[in-house]
C-alpha cells in the first residue's frame, strides 16, 4: 500500500503555484482560494515593466486547455 504523508494546511495559506515553461518561456501556474472558491491561475514575467513601480509578474485567471 502506497500512503502519502498529507501535510496540514496552514491557515493563513491562500494557494500554491508551481514552475513551468512552455516554448513561450518560464511562468507559474496554481490556484488561489477566495471566498470559499479555488481560482485557477497562471503568473507571467511583466515584459512591459520599464520602471521599478511597474509589477514584476502578472497573475491571470487561468482559461482551459485549448482556449489560448
């Protein structure tokens, strides 16, 4: 029998993002809880950030598969 150690979730957690890359570069992908609701979402690496008041990253609601 295969058992995972599940680890306890920590209140003040919101979400969790995880690494990828794609042919289109690096960004983060996961989801956030609000409310109640898990939201799917994906980061990007601002490429329009000319100064330091300009986000680093931009976080999207995240669309199925196949609906880029």
């Amino acid at each position: 029998m295969n058992r995972q150690k599940i680890m306890p979730k920590d209140p003040n957690q919101l979400g969790a993002l995880w690494n990828k890359e794609s042919d289109k570069g690096k960004f983060m992908s996961g989801y956030i809880e609000v409310s109640g609701e898990k939201i799917n979402i994906v980061c990007f690496k601002n490429s329009y950030k000319k100064e330091d008041k300009h986000p680093d990253w931009e976080i999207l609601k995240s669309k199925p598969k196949g609906n880029y």
